[in-house]
C-alpha cells in the first residue's frame, strides 16, 4: 500500500515537470519567432553593413535583419 502512494507520487511530480518544461520551451520558441530592427550602429557593432537602400543590415550578428 505504502509503495503504491510512493509510486504515485513519483508519477504526479514526474509529470507536472514534465508540464512545466514543455511550457517553457513553447515560450522560448514564441520569442525567437518575431523579426526584430536594429539601428545602423548596431548592425555595424555586430560585424555587419546597413543597406539603407533596402533598410536592411548585411553580415554580421544581425544579418537579414530591419534597419530602422
């Protein structure tokens, strides 16, 4: 009997961790799905080249990215 509730436990906490990691890698996908701007002197700060023609910064950290 006393096992049983052992047992049952384990399986309880085992899943609510489960629960709680799952909920944590959705919210970190969530963040990297948006398109973010960087200003000209970020894009040079992070190896890369602003293409005001195309507002767009090429190279570096931030390749591909909006120029505001």
């Amino acid at each position: 009997m006393r096992i049983g509730r052992i047992v049952a436990a384990v399986v309880a906490t085992a899943a609510l961790a489960g629960l709680g990691l799952s909920g944590a890698a959705t919210a970190t996908a969530a963040t990297h799905g948006a398109p973010s701007s960087v200003t000209p002197s970020e894009c040079k700060q992070g190896g890369g080249m602003a293409d005001l023609a195309d507002n767009v910064c090429k190279g570096g950290t931030h390749d591909g990215e909006a120029v505001d």
